[in-house]
C-alpha cells in the first residue's frame, strides 16, 4: 500500500474517532450526526465477514463513510463523502491485517441550490437516480449484506456534472431527477471495485409515492462505455409495498446495446430482483431474496437465492446473517454464508 493512500486513510480514522467524546454529548443520538455550526457530521461502518463455499473466508471492514453536511442558504449547501473500503482484517491463510489494504473513495462531493421551494440544482459527484437500492446503498439502510447486482453492475452508479430535482407539491405528480454527466466520473474508483465506467451519460429518474413508505419508479439512461465503441440505454423500475408488517421490494431493469465489443455474448443485459421482509417485531427481521442477470459478456445466466435474518437493536445498528446460493455463470455473488454489523453514526 503506498503511503498516500495509508496516510490519507488514516487521517480519516482519525477524524472519525476524534467525534466519538461528541458522541456521548446530551444533544447526540446516534444515527443523526453531529452539528458543527452550519456543518452536520455523521457517516456509517459496516463489517462483513464473508465464508464462501468455493472461496477465501474473510473478515474486513467493508465501509467506513464520513458525510459533511453543510446548510448555509439556498444556494450554498455543500455536501462531501469519503469512504474508506474494503479494509481487511483477517483473511483465511493469513495472520490479522496481514492483507489490509484499505481504499479511500470519493463517494459523493456535490452543491445543492434550491431555486423554488420545488425546484432544485445539484453540481457535482452524485450517486445515479436509477432504482432506489443505489440512491440509498448505505449498509445499515438495506435489507441484506449481498447486494443485488441488478442495482448496480449494469450502470454508472455515480454521476459527476448536473442534476435538476423536481419535488412535487401535489401527492399525485411525481418527484423527477434529470441528470447529465458530459465526460468521466469524477475521481471513479480504482478499477478493481467496479465492473466497467461509463462517460457521456443522461437520463431520468421518476418516482411516484404511494403512501409513507411505498412508492414506484421509473428509470431511463443513455451512456457510453469508456474506452470502447459500445453504448447503452437502459430503462428501469422499482417498487416497494408495506402491508403491516410485510414488504415486498423489487428492481429491474433492461438495457439496449450497441457499438462495438469484441467480449458481448448477447446484445441486452437485464436484471431483475424481488426481496420479501417480514419483521414480526421493531428489532427482528427474516427475508427472503431472488435474483435473475443476464450480463453483457456471460454466455448464460446467473441466478442467486437468499434467506436472512437481521437484528435492529437500534433504529441505526443492524446485525445481518444471510445464507446464498448461486446457480449459474459466477459473477459477483457467491455461493456461501455472510454476515455483517453495520452502524450510522
């Protein structure tokens, strides 16, 4: 690891642990940041400990996230994410942190200007407004340790220029995000924590709220693969049903394919998932999850099933226990059983 990237990831451990005394003030609960002036600070980690049946047994830190909220007036609202990834603390053959070779990222580094009290433009690095998984991909917010790959390995999941947000007044009209990304990503992620970047990408994202906690989306994006002729539009859905203390979630999404490359093995690529939860009380929850993707550059198709249980002592910590199973082409969801502690802060 080179001493840059130690020293920067280290700065942020230090940051992070220099708020734990603020965290035991009377005006903290945890989960809600800290407020510094017009600055909130918060953020989450997330331990996973993976045990594959085909595969390395692991035990890492997977997230470690800071957000810097700032609120100044409508038109200066800044907001930062850096994170810290995919720290190993002990894998199977090796002595603990003999493989720690953690990643600082730039999540998200963008400005929100509120126009009207409807109307608003962000500039910046931003999470893609495709599906809802994506927009809300913190681990202590999800359902499951697995994240599906039908929200995320078939688009940007970053978008790094301009979005436009529309927040209806009336309940029946949709909140709609238009967004443009005229280059790359802004400082993307090393290449080996994703599947492929994408430049030059647009859409739109709308969403239609049924209620408190349901809702429906629809999702349209066009953008080019860097560094080959290939493009894509993709068009999306996502949707999410209470009924008491049963909900049912599901995404999925079709993409078109074109230009040239040479590794295609079919000329769409589509997902789909559906997770069914059921929390028998505030802190239990056991779920179940089935996935269906066809990727671009793998002659058949991978299918992946769940069961899981997840204990919410807290409204912002949650133990996850997840048995899987993989059928198919092998792609980024394993075989095997995973667990995780995940915390917001």
């Amino acid at each position: 690891m080179s001493a840059v990237r130690f020293d920067k990831g280290v700065g942020i451990l230090v940051l992070v642990a220099g708020l734990t005394p603020a965290a035991w003030a009377d005006d903290y609960h945890l989960g809600q940041g800290y407020n510094v002036g017009n600055f909130n600070i918060a953020g989450y980690a997330s331990v996973v400990a993976d045990a594959p049946t085909h595969g390395t047994s692991k035990l890492m830190i997977d997230d470690l996230s800071l957000f810097i909220t700032g609120r100044f007036n409508r038109y200066f609202n800044p907001f930062f994410e850096g994170e810290l990834t995919e720290d190993a603390l002990w894998q199977e053959g090796g002595s603990l942190f003999s493989d720690s070779k953690p990643r600082l990222v730039l999540e998200r580094l963008y400005n929100d200007s509120y126009l009207t009290d409807y109307l608003s433009v962000r500039l910046g690095k931003m999470l893609t407004p495709i599906g809802e998984w994506n927009t809300i991909h913190a681990a202590p917010l999800v359902w499951t340790t697995t994240r599906p790959m039908t929200t995320y390995r078939g688009f940007n999941e970053y978008t790094s220029g301009i979005a436009v947000n529309y927040d209806a007044q009336d309940a029946k009209l949709p909140e709609v995000q238009l967004y443009w990304q005229p280059d790359g990503e802004m400082i993307p992620k090393p290449q080996r924590l994703i599947v492929r970047e994408y430049v030059h990408a647009y859409g739109v994202h709308a969403n239609w709220s049924l209620g408190l906690t349901d809702k429906i989306g629809l999702s349209i994006e066009h953008a080019d693969v860097n560094a080959s002729d290939e493009s894509q539009t993709l068009y999306g859905l996502n949707a999410r049903k209470t009924w008491g203390k049963f909900q049912l979630e599901t995404e999925a999404h079709y993409t078109d394919l074109s230009g040239g490359n040479p590794s295609r093995a079919r000329s769409n690529e589509r997902g789909a998932y559906v997770l069914a939860a059921y929390s028998p009380t505030a802190q239990w929850s056991v779920m179940g999850r089935y996935e269906y993707f066809a990727d671009r550059e793998a002659a058949s198709s991978s299918r992946n099933a769940l069961v899981g249980v997840a204990y919410r002592p807290d409204p912002a910590m949650v133990w996850k226990l997840e048995c899987v199973k993989n059928y198919g082409a092998v792609l980024d969801i394993e075989t095997g059983v995973f667990a995780s502690f995940s915390v917001l802060f």
